[in-house]
C-alpha cells in the first residue's frame, strides 16, 4: 500500500439500469490487426507484509502510467486470525490523490486533516494530497476480535496535473450507495470515479480518467470503449478471454489506443476498467512522492525528515521514517 523508492462532493442516486453493454465486432483468430490492441501485460510483484500479500502493477518496468493512475497495489485476499490486522501507521504524500476501493473488509483511515473514516466495500475513500498530507491506515483495535475477518481491494494512487500538484489537501468519503451501479444480464457495474458506459461517478477528479469495478457471470461480455487514449483492464478475480487468448487473476492488461475491444468472462469474473487522458509529462516518484519536480520531492524528504507536515489527531505518536 506504500513504500515505491525509485526516482525515476456531492452524491448521486444509485442507478439500476441498462448500461451501455454494446459489444464491439468480436476479433477474428489469427487476424492479426484484430488481436493486436493489446499492448502489454503487466504481472505484479508478490511482497508480504507479514501474512498480508500484497501485489503491485504499477509502476512497472513496461509502463509508469496508465492515464493519471500511477499506482496500483491489490492488498490480500487475506484472513486475518483475532489480534492481527492492517498496521500502516502515519506516512506522508505530495502531488497524488490516493483511491482505496475494497472488496471485503474495512480499513480505518485518518489523516492530517482530522479526518477519522472507516471504509467498507463498495465505499470510496479519495484524499488529496497536494502541496502535502499525512495519513495511516489500520485496523481498528475493536475489529480485531472480530472472527474470519477478510481483506480484499486495490490501493491506487493518481497522480495530479501540474495545475493542481500544489492544491490544498482534502479528503472525501463516498458511500457505496452513492456510486452509479447499472445492471444487464449477467452483468454488473459500479462507477468508482470518471465517466464510464453513459455514467458519471460523484467522485471529484482532477484530469479525465475513468475507473470502475465490473463482475461478470460466465459467458458475459462487455465493452472496454476507445473513449480515452490510454486504457487497462486489471483482472483480479477469475479469467477473462480478449482476443482469442485468456488471462488469469492478477494480471493487468494495457491497450494501445484506438481499438474497441471486447472481453468475455470465462469464469466467475472481477475485473477493474481504469486510464484516462495521458498526463501533461513525466513523473517523479519517490516512496510516497509523487510530483513533476526532482527538487519539489527534495524538498518533501527534507520536510518529513525534518517534521514539518502536520500529525495526525489520535494518532500523534507514531510514523514512518524517511527511507534512507
């Protein structure tokens, strides 16, 4: 959910209705020009956390971005047995907005701002970080007791337009019930932030991107539009058929521009549609730094080595030194 070193509003009614399903022209095997949207697979790196698995996409060697997301880690599936769970204490982040999305389970975030919110699944929690915020993310210490607790969902971070990688920190919370949900047979949607399949998510955004969360039954398909330049699909449950070829769990799938396709549940699948508008240039990215700036993420280090970002209320005690 953390640690990457290299340099290198208002809610909306839930809808139940028919989406823009429309599959595109299903590809031909072996014609090549069909097959060939698909621009890279990105499998991610495996790191435990002590019991806690945690598989991270992006950034990768093959691509930093896919649109503004710049981060992408699935936390779990895990159980926890009584007396663990999720212990990421006080960090800080420049020039981002960090999206956490679950599954199964319930994170308690707090930051900087005096913001204390738990997440459940289906929720979205959005918090800004701009010119600079601080932030932890733990279990509860009353839902430790709690028996045959799970954790399953994505981490991802979106990097900020330079317009907007100094802005004030903020942080919202969007109830599951909040988010745009749109049914069809075999098929089901939620609009996590962006516009996607004729929907809008009350999620605030600062670039044009898109991200949602698609289950599918065996059998059914559904669209990946060319609405944006860059585009992925990541699959994390069960197996998903593009172009002839299929691809298991844990694999994030980046399109080149231009090419509708289609993809087709083989089992039981969970699959997330993210990218948008390329960014306005390259990123830096430095442990939880983000910016378009070598010197502005100096700057950061010194700022967290030194102890000038604000603490978080209720949890004034503890943080992460500067990776050295």
């Amino acid at each position: 959910m953390l640690t990457f070193i290299p340099f290198g509003g208002v809610a909306a009614p839930q809808r139940s209705g028919r989406m823009s399903w429309r599959p595109s022209e299903d590809p031909v095997p072996g014609d090549r020009r069909s097959c060939d949207a698909l621009d890279v697979v990105i499998v991610p790196r495996v790191r435990d956390l002590g019991g806690f698995n945690v598989r991270r996409a992006l950034p990768a060697a093959q691509r930093q971005m896919v649109g503004p997301f710049i981060f992408w880690d699935q936390m779990g599936p895990a159980e926890f047995v009584a007396g663990e769970g999720i212990d990421v204490r006080p960090h800080p982040h420049i020039g981002l907005a960090t999206l956490t999305y679950l599954f199964e389970g319930k994170i308690l975030h707090r930051d900087s701002l005096g913001s204390a919110q738990a997440i459940t699944p289906g929720d979205v929690n959005w918090m800004t970080a701009g010119k600079g915020i601080v932030h932890s993310e733990r279990t509860a210490p009353e839902w430790k007791a709690e028996p045959g607790r799970k954790m399953f969902g994505i981490q991802s971070w979106v990097a900020l337009p330079r317009a907007a990688e100094e802005v004030k920190p903020d942080f919202f919370h969007h109830r599951a019930e909040t988010l745009p949900v749109i049914e069809a047979e075999g098929k089901r949607a939620r609009l996590i932030a962006g516009s996607l399949f004729g929907e809008t998510s009350p999620v605030r955004t600062f670039s044009e991107m898109f991200y949602a969360d698609v289950e599918l039954s065996p059998g059914a398909k559904v669209p990946l539009q060319a609405c944006h330049e860059e585009r992925a699909i990541y699959v994390a449950e069960g197996t998903a058929d593009i172009a002839c070829d299929t691809f298991e769990s844990g694999r994030l799938l980046v399109f080149r521009p231009g090419d509708e396709i289609t993809v087709t549940a083989v089992t039981p699948s969970r699959l997330l549609f993210l990218g948008g508008e390329p960014m306005d240039g390259p990123r830096h990215i430095w442990w939880n730094f983000v910016s378009s700036s070598r010197e502005r993420i100096e700057q950061a280090k010194e700022d967290w080595a030194q102890k000038r970002f604000d603490v978080v209320p209720g949890d004034e005690q503890d943080f992460i030194p500067l990776p050295r």
